[in-house]
C-alpha cells in the first residue's frame, strides 16, 4: 500500500508542477517579450544605478566640492578625489574618478555627500570592453548624470505692519497687570481706577452699626465676665 501511494504521489506532484507551463503555453495568453535592445525596458522611479555628477544648470559644471567624504565613506575604496590647488577658493575637483568594476551599489557615498552632488543614474546598460573602461572620470560621470532639476523660486513671506506707537503702549500696559481706559472727548487716554476689594462677611456686619451711630454690638471684656 505503502509503495501505491508514493507512486500516485508522484503523478499528483508532477501534473502540479507542470499546471504553470501549460498555462503559460495556453494561446489565450498574451505574450510578454520584450524586443531588447531595439526596445529600452522602462525602469522603476526609485531604481538606484551608479552613482554620476550630475550638472548644475546655472553654472554646467559639478556642485561638488572635493571634500573627500564619499571616498572615505566608500567600503571598497574605489572613489578618487583630488581638489582643485589653483584655485583654492573655488572649492571644485580637478580630478573624481569611480571605479565601476568593483562597485557594490550601496548608495553611501550619495548619503554622506554634504551637498548632495551624487545621484543615481538611470542607465541599466555598463558593459565594456576592458578593465580601463569601466573607470569613469569627471568628464563621463557628468555627461551620465545630465542636469539638476531647476530649483523653483520660494515665495518670499510678505512682512506684517508694525503696530502704532499708542496701540503698544497700550498692549505694554495691559500686559504689566493696569488697564486703560479712553477719556469722553476721545483724547488722552488715563488710567481707569483699580476696583477696592471688598470687606469680609463678619467685618461688614460689625461695621453696619458704628456706621449708624450707635454702639458696637461687641460686651465689653468687664460685662461679659
């Protein structure tokens, strides 16, 4: 019984495994060929090829400023960097080479960029002929990156009107803890009376009767004992 079951399991298992061919070989389903290399695969937004310099419109050259950082970040060591001594000022490389052969794509050397002059390129196609090939220089890394976006003018905030010269002295003392009050003809501002607190219950029945005239309702210390 055993060896009846491995055998039907076998049959089972196989017909399983060929369902995805035969669907796939099925006339009703469309083809899916791409005509490579006549036709270019379209890639992902977010598809991260070698890192490239890309231009700035304004000036058509790099933005970056030979600071070194993406060659020391970089895990295979294959970024070469060296500053302009010319010109110190300018802050521009003479020389920023990128060995592509052994690149791992990890993308540190576009995060660490302080001024973030590396982007991914967009080209799937990097064979070559030779070793000597895939070294790209300065002049190469640019013409791959293309150009920066143009940056879009920001709005500048419009400034809002400085209160007048009465209206904060007013708010100044408002806020101190006084209040100000407006004269009858409209003029000169004074300032309004502060409100006298009120008496407590007990101290304003005892004061009722010695406003009237007559005796405190209070004994004397002699009579009540």
């Amino acid at each position: 019984m055993k060896l009846i079951k491995d055998v039907i399991g076998t049959f089972v298992s196989l017909f399983k495994g060929l369902k995805v061919t035969l669907i796939n070989w099925s006339w009703l389903r469309p083809s899916v060929t791409e005509l490579y290399p006549e036709e270019k695969p379209k890639l992902p937004e977010r598809f991260r090829g070698m890192p490239t310099l890309p231009r700035d419109p304004k000036t058509g050259l790099s933005r970056c400023i030979a600071c070194g950082s993406c060659a020391r970040v970089c895990p295979e060591h294959i970024i070469t960097v060296e500053a302009d001594k010319s010109e110190p000022k300018s802050k521009k490389p003479s020389e920023f080479t990128i060995d592509i052969s052994r690149c791992m794509f990890c993308g540190l050397c576009m995060e660490v960029c302080p001024v973030k002059c590396l982007k991914p390129a967009d080209h799937l196609e990097l064979t070559c002929r030779t070793r000597e090939e895939m070294i790209y220089d300065l002049e190469r890394l640019m013409e791959m990156g293309g150009e920066f976006p143009p940056e879009s003018e920001k709005e500048t905030p419009s400034p809002q009107p400085s209160p007048a010269s009465g209206e904060g002295e007013a708010a100044a003392k408002t806020e101190s803890g006084g209040s100000v009050a407006a004269g009858a003809d409209g003029g000169t501002e004074q300032p309004a009376p502060s409100p006298q607190p009120s008496p407590a219950r007990g101290e304003g029945e005892a004061a009722a009767p010695a406003a009237e005239g007559g005796e405190s309702s209070t004994p004397a210390k002699g009579e009540g004992e």
